[in-house]
C-alpha cells in the first residue's frame, strides 16, 4: 500500500531537549516536503527537498532542519525545540513537482513542547 | 511574499451547493489545488486546475478560476454530510522554487 509514514504520531517533550520525527515514503517518490499547521495559519511549508541531498527553505524553516541522505526518509530535526513549535506537523510526498503529481500525506504528528 | 486567503468557516444544508471561496497574490501560480482535510487525517488532494484554464469539473466538484482577480472558488453540489471537514486551497509556482502555499483553510460543516 502506497503511503507515507510519520513517527511518533504524538509527542509531549520539554523546552531545548532535541528531538527527531521519521517520515518515510514506500513510493519512491522524488519530492518531500515539511509542513506545520496552526490554528486560523493553514499549512506553512517549513522544507522541501527535490531529491537526495537537495533540500531547500520554505516559508518557516527557523528552528528547524532536515536531511535528505536516502530517497525514502525525510527526518524533521529540532535542535532546541521551543513552546511556539508546539504544532501538528505533516510530512508529504510526490512523484515529482509537476502538477499532475499528488502530494500524499503522512497522518500527522502532534508535537507539544513544555 | 506570497499569499492565499480563505474565509475560515461556511455551514450549509445537506443536499444545497457549497461554494469556498480562495484568492492568491502570487502572479506567477502556476498550478492551483484543492485539498481536503478530514478529523484526525493528513491531507487529500480533490482536484487541481492549471491556470491557463478557466472551469475544471470533476463530477459534484467544479472549479472555477478567474486569474485576472486572483480568485479560485470549489463548488460541491449536493453537499453531503460526508463533506463535512477543512478545504485548504494551494498553489505553486513554476518560478523554480518548488514552494507550495497553503490557504488558512475553510471548514465545512454540514447540516442534516
């Protein structure tokens, strides 16, 4: 089955204790990307990466990183996590970036930093 | 920098159209979605338009795209109560960023 897969799904963790959520894709899809949601704020792109070892900024990358090193997995890395990243976060992924090409989405991890 | 705008709530009756409305400042969009957010679930694209088109439809759903005032609007007939979650419009552009925007989100609630 075709899908994307996010680890944990909820997180409790305390300010400054770095912490990692997997996201991994079965498709062999190109693109990956980081979003977070907020309430009343949509979905802000936090990184994008086109392939392995590509990846770039998106509208709020801050507090944040990633890494691209195998085509399947796309990990989200808080250094120092900070109470105003406490979000519902979603890992998405498609073949390529054109506009044919779906983005499937992972089924969320809630992240609430103390 | 770029921006998508949605009304943040609409209620209608079952069996009535619903209409959510979008707009965006990004001349450069290229490729227009829409996506649909249930309780608890990820996001599921529901239809996507080019922007050198004006209409697409795709069974209940019919998109309209008026470029020139930047406004992408999602008419569901015959809303269902199954139709009840958040719609967020999206878009992207072909100026090589590979970003995509996402609206606030509209969230449809169905009445019986």
């Amino acid at each position: 089955e075709a899908q994307v897969t996010q680890n944990p799904r909820y997180l409790i963790t305390v300010t400054g204790k770095k912490l990692t959520v997997t996201c991994s894709q079965n498709m062999n899809h190109e693109y990956m990307s980081w979003y977070r949601q907020d309430p009343g704020l949509g979905l802000r792109q936090i990184y994008y990466s086109m392939n392995v070892e590509v990846t770039d900024k998106g509208d709020v990358p801050e507090g944040y990183k990633v890494s691209r090193k195998e085509k399947r997995n796309f990990p989200l890395i808080l250094e120092s996590p900070s109470p105003n990243q406490t979000s519902l976060y979603f890992c998405a992924s498609s073949l390529s970036t054109g506009s044919e090409d779906i983005q499937y989405f992972g089924a969320g991890t809630r992240l609430s930093v103390l | 920098g770029e921006d998508v705008e949605q009304s943040l709530f609409l209620s209608v009756r079952e069996g009535d159209s619903s209409v959510i409305n979008c707009t965006y400042t990004d001349s450069s969009s290229t490729y227009l979605y829409w996506y649909k957010q249930e309780p608890g679930a990820g996001l599921q694209l529901l239809t996507y338009i080019f922007s050198n088109m004006d209409m697409k439809q795709d069974q209940r759903l019919t998109v309209l795209l008026n470029k020139k005032d930047k406004h992408l609007s999602l008419r569901i007939a015959d809303t269902q109560t199954g139709d009840s979650a958040i719609y967020f419009c999206a878009e992207t552009s072909s100026s090589g960023t590979y970003k995509y925007i996402f609206g606030t989100g509209t969230r449809l609630k169905v009445l019986a």
